[in-house]
C-alpha cells in the first residue's frame, strides 16, 4: 500500500515548494548507488518564433498546474521546458563558439593600426556575427530577457523537483525516481529527495541500477562506462571510452565557457575600459566554475576531474604494452595535478624499464593548452583581487554620505566644521591608538561569558559580553547609520524583515571603498576587522573547533521602527522571521539543506553595538512564529550572541518598536572555498596602505 504523502511547506519564492516526504523508509541507502548511466536529454521542442513558448513560460506553466494538481500538463509543460532549456542553451553556444572562431569574410579595417584597434573590430565584427546567428536560430526570441531566478532553478534541477512528484502522481514511479535521482545530483543533501527516491525504489520494485541521471552529458556517461570497463579489466574498452569522453569533456567545458559570456547586471561604469574590465572579470570567474560543475557526475565532485582520465588510461596503456601512450598519460596527469603522489611513483616505475626514456614524458597538447588557460586566469584573478579595492558593481558614485556635519566646542561657527565621517575617523584613530597598547588578544579583552547553551535552553549557543568598547560601538553605530543602504543584501521579494522597520547595511566592501576614496579614515576598517576577528577567535575557542573558522559574509545593519506603522503591528510581526542559518526551516518544523540556503555555513555570530531602542530582543525557538521562545537576548553594546548555525538552533529577532537597532553579523564556514571575498579585498588594501603602496 502506498505510503502517506505528506507536505514538506512552503517556498521561498512565490510558487509553492514542490519537494514532498513520501512515507520516510528505515535503513540507509546512498543515493549514488542508485544512479548508473545517463538518459541524455533529446532536443525535441524548437520555437523560435514562438516566443511564448520559451523554457521560462513553460516552466511557470507547468508549475501553475502543479498547484492546480493537473499532473498530465504539469509534465508536459516542465519536460517541453526542459528540452526547449536545453535548445536554448546549445544553439546559443554554437552561435558564439562559431562566431569566435569565423574568419572574417575581408581584411580588417584596423588592420595597420595599433593591436588595441584591432582587438576592437574584431570584438565589434564577432558582436555582429552572433547577432545575426541569433536572430536566424532564435527569431523573435532572440533578445527575450529571462529572470535570473528561472535559470538559476534550472541549473539546481528544480523543474526535476516538481516532475518527480507530478510522475508519482501519474504512477509513472520509474520516471519519479529518476527525476529525484536528477535532482540529488545537483543537490546531494536534499534529505526530502533522498527519502523520496528510497521510497520510488521500492514502491516501484525498481532495480536501482537502472536510475539514471537525466542531466548526464555524453561525457559523463563515456566516463563511467570507461571506469566500468576498467573494473572489469577490460584495458581496451577502458582506453576507447575514456578516450571519447576526453573529446566529448573538452567539447562540454567549451560550451560552459561561452554559455559564461552573457551580461551581467550591474550599473554603468563612467569609465568604457573599466566597464569591459569589469565584464571581463565576471566572465573569468564564471568560466572557472565550469571545470568543478564538470567533475560532479553522480552528486559527487572529483577532484583534478580531467586529471583523472589519466589516471585510468596510463594503467590502461600500461597494460596493453603500449608505453609511449602510458608514459604520455603519466605526463599528462603529473601536468594538472604535480603533488599526486601515485603519478610520481609510476613515473619512477616506468623510468626503471629500460625501454622507457626521460623525453617519453611529455604532455598532450591539449592538456598543456588547458593547463596554460587556466593557470592564466588563475592569475589575472589574483591580480584583480590584490590590486583592485572596487567589487563587482559598488562603484564610488554609489557612496552616498550625510550631509550632517557638527561644530568643535571650542570653536565659533563660523570658522570650523566637521563631518560627522572626519568625527569618525578622528575618533577611530584615537581608539585605535589606544588599542596597541591595551590589547592584542581575546584573552585580554576581558571577555565574559553571560549565558551558556544550557541557560540558552538548546545546545551549541552562547552570549559573551566585552567585545567592543563604548566609544567602538558608537563609532561603529554612526558609520552604519551614515553609510548603510536600504535593504542591503537582500531582495525585495525574498527579503526576512518587516516592512513595519527600516532595514539598512553595509558591507566591508562598500566600507573599503570610502577608505580607498579618502571619505572615511583606514582606522575604521582596521576597528571593524580587528573586532570581529576577535569574535571569530572567541568562538573557535568557546566551542573548541578543531577545525578554522573562516569568514563567509560580515555586515554591519541597523534596524529602525517606522513610528507610522507602530500602531497597528501585530506581536507576531517579527523584526527578522525565525529562520536556521544553513537550511530551510519547514511549518513542520524540518529544516531542508538546500539551495538557496547557505548550506556551506556551520557558525555565527552577532555583535551588538547599541541599546538605545525598545524591543528588537534575540530569540532561540522552535516556534516559526516567534509567539513562543526558549530564550531572549536583550542587545547591549559589545555583546555578541554565538551559535551553531544548523537546525537545531532557529532564531529571529522580535519587533523593534522604537528607535534603532545596530549590530554587526557575522557568519562562518570550515569550508575555504567560501571565504568571504570583500574581506580579503579589505585585508589587501590595508596592508598596502600600510605598506604606503597606495
């Protein structure tokens, strides 16, 4: 009998989560296991003139008639958008790689000109080549712009969220469980799915190898024929496979990389170059990424993917008594990955045959070109990141400073003025004058531990006084308030917060960039890194982390009351909802660790930089609405709250009813990759401030 389907709750978005537990299973079972080769995805709906038809529209449809619970249309509208995602994005790589690699029909017009000139026209000729190739492919759709969100749903498998469900319905469970099995690859922790997928297996009588990936590319499926081939022993079946999955690998990263060149939201730069400098960048970074999405076949990345492939075919070559093609594949290996420790070792095997020559080990081209470009790019984002204090799209005009400025007491007012950012400034410098020789580490801060977790009523909690001084907070409190952008961080759409409440921030970035432009002193980003530093370091010390803490995201807000919406707010109207900093809090009280979730999160913190304001206490509940809590936090200057940042710590901020509230919010991660960027950028520009290098 089938199990009871039950609701996991609501999105994030306007549409309603689609993930749903079917009946939860006892035992384990890895999803990995359950997924073999690949059922490539087949281009069958093409509608360039219909643009109505494109894979955004589909994709709202068929999730309107997920709400409708018409799961005949809910299919065929999430599979017809699939396939027309799919067209989409192929023809729209073919138009740029051919385009790159056309020759131009005449000679240049800049052709004796300088090499500036010539990249120009022939950037201006590709523009026109791939205008052209769109609008034959694309038609009337060439320039429909779709939400940001829609693609980044597809990328994440989320149309495969709704399908597998919408498949269960129709008794269609072998279809649902490769739709769950779709999506756990792009999302391996999604618990629900896991469940789900366990539960088709056996409802459905399904033999887990037949499972299949639907979004395995041709590659993909080559690899693991090859690694099976490899299994059994059989070399030359092992050689042929990985052989074409290296072509198909190669074809598969250079449509990632052009997939990379759209534009990206950000305001106009005054300056042409720095604008192209600034698109530039953002593509590098995204072409990067192309080469870890390529790793992850089976909801796993492999580290050194390609380098991989010659980890298989030297053995491979090796025992079909081909050593030149061995020792080339050894080459090619120790190229992408030098400290591999067994690549090392073969090559001394191999050198020990006396058939075997030093000049034998000589990377592919391919590889060396690979390796080249990447090393490359490698390196001009290091450039980028040390040299370059501005992030993304913040630019200096954005900066908008109080016009207030106050009078020195001992001066006539007509003489001297100064603004409240030469008052901060001032005031930090004389702080942090003070510090050097007050302080260096937490152990002298005199930190005092208020509550413990079991006064907190959970575990993994805590709340330590002595983390700033008075005159910190205040300095800290008024760059907030003088510098903050309304609804910083966060969407409209999406956004936590009441709209009873202004809610303002400041990242170290747009901070780095008063400093940079003489706006504001480099003591006040030297205050905030070395306050929360400390915090970072008391937190590591508190919870006894083996492992470091690594800033993911710092940012200084300040909530304040609206007086004109105090009246009728309801208790429940929470400042911040309650909310678990690393997964998705259900009605149910399950928590979903899943994009867009900041799953990679595992502490945080917050730093309290005032109490001159009623209400806006912490809370630990369980409770969604926050009507019931297991503890409140009153905030006061140089208090921070610390905390694990999975399930079993939800929290939110009750209503702030009068005045502001400012705090710094800090969150951490073991995992290096994540590491906040806007960070090191600030860390960068001080030491070469320090340095007098700027």
């Amino acid at each position: 009998m089938r199990g009871e389907v039950l609701r996991a709750g609501s999105s994030l978005s306007s549409c309603p989560e689609p993930t749903e537990v079917i009946s939860k299973m006892t035992g384990t079972y890895f999803f990995l296991v359950v997924i073999s080769l690949s059922c490539l995805w087949v281009n069958v709906v093409s509608t360039p003139e219909k643009p109505y038809l494109s894979y955004d529209f589909l994709y709202n449809e068929g999730v309107s008639k997920y709400q409708e619970e018409n799961w005949e249309e809910c299919v065929k509208n999430l599979e017809d958008a699939l396939s027309d995602w799919h067209w989409w994005k192929e023809n729209m790589a073919k138009c740029r790689e051919d385009c790159h690699n056309k020759e131009n029909d005449g000679p240049l017009l800049s052709v004796k000109l300088q090499e500036e000139d010539r990249f120009y026209e022939t950037t201006v000729r590709t523009t026109l080549c791939i205008i052209k190739c769109k609008k034959s492919v694309f038609g009337s759709r060439m320039d429909r712009v779709v939400e940001e969100d829609v693609d980044e749903y597809f990328e994440m498998r989320k149309p495969y969220d709704y399908l597998q469900l919408c498949y269960f319905k129709l008794d269609m469970i072998k279809e649902a469980a490769d739709a769950a099995a779709t999506v756990l690859v792009a999302q391996p922790e999604h618990e629900v799915m896991q469940n789900n997928l366990k539960y088709y297996i056996a409802e459905g009588g399904i033999s887990p190898e037949s499972v299949v990936n639907r979004e395995l590319k041709e590659y993909g499926n080559e690899y693991i024929l090859g690694t099976i081939a490899y299994n059994q022993e059989d070399y030359a079946e092992t050689i042929n496979h990985m052989e074409k999955s290296l072509v198909l690998y190669f074809r598969a990263d250079q449509e990632c990389r052009r997939l990379c060149e759209n534009s990206i939201e950000q305001k106009i730069l005054e300056d042409f170059v720095m604008t192209v400098a600034n698109q530039y960048t953002y593509t590098i970074r995204c072409k990067r990424r192309c080469n870890r999405v390529h790793g992850n076949l089976l909801g796993e990345t492999i580290d050194n993917f390609l380098a991989s492939y010659f980890n298989y075919m030297q053995f491979a070559y090796f025992k079909e008594n081909k050593l030149e093609e061995a020792c080339e594949a050894v080459a090619s290996s120790l190229l992408l990955d030098p400290e591999d420790p067994v690549q090392q070792r073969n090559k001394q095997y191999y050198l020990s045959n006396e058939d075997v020559t030093e000049d034998m080990f000589v990377p592919r081209e391919s590889v060396v070109a690979y390796k080249d470009r990447m090393d490359y790019e490698r390196d001009m984002l290091d450039f980028i990141e040390t040299n370059f204090v501005f992030l993304d799209d913040d630019v200096l005009e954005d900066i908008e400073l109080e016009d207030e400025v106050t009078y020195t007491s001992d001066t006539p007012k007509n003489k001297t003025k100064k603004s409240l950012a030469q008052q901060i400034s001032e005031k930090a410098r004389a702080i942090r004058k003070r510090a050097v020789d007050q302080y260096k580490t937490v152990s002298q801060m005199g930190i005092r531990v208020s509550m413990t977790d079991e006064e907190l009523g959970g575990s993994e909690r805590m709340v330590a006084d002595g983390f700033a001084s008075p005159s910190e907070c205040h300095i800290l409190t008024e760059l907030t308030k003088m510098t903050s952008v309304e609804g910083d961080g966060y969407k409209k759409s999406t956004s936590p917060h009441t709209a009873a409440e202004n809610f303002q921030g400041v990242t170290l970035g747009r901070t780095g960039l008063m400093v940079h432009a003489n706006l504001i002193a480099k003591e006040v980003l030297e205050l905030i890194l070395d306050v929360t530093n400390h915090c970072r370091d008391y937190l590591e010390r508190y919870f006894n982390l083996l492992d470091p803490l690594y800033f993911s995201f710092t940012h200084l807000v300040c909530r304040t009351a609206r007086p004109e919406k105090a009246a009728n707010r309801s208790s429940l109207d929470l400042s911040h909802e309650v909310h678990v900093d690393n997964c998705i809090l259900q009605n149910d009280g399950n928590c979903l660790r899943v994009p867009p979730a900041y799953v990679f999160r595992d502490y945080s913190a917050i730093l309290y930089l005032n109490q001159e304001f009623e209400g806006g206490e912490f809370i630990f509940t369980h409770d969604r609405t926050g009507s019931s809590y297991e503890s409140k936090i009153k905030p006061r200057c140089g208090r921070m709250v610390g905390f694990s940042a999975g399930p079993e710590n939800p929290h939110g901020v009750l209503p702030v009813h009068e005045g502001s509230r400012c705090a710094i919010g800090m969150w951490f991660t073991h995992d290096k990759r994540y590491k906040e960027v806007e960070r090191i950028v600030a860390e960068t520009l001080l030491r070469k401030l320090q340095n007098g290098e700027i």
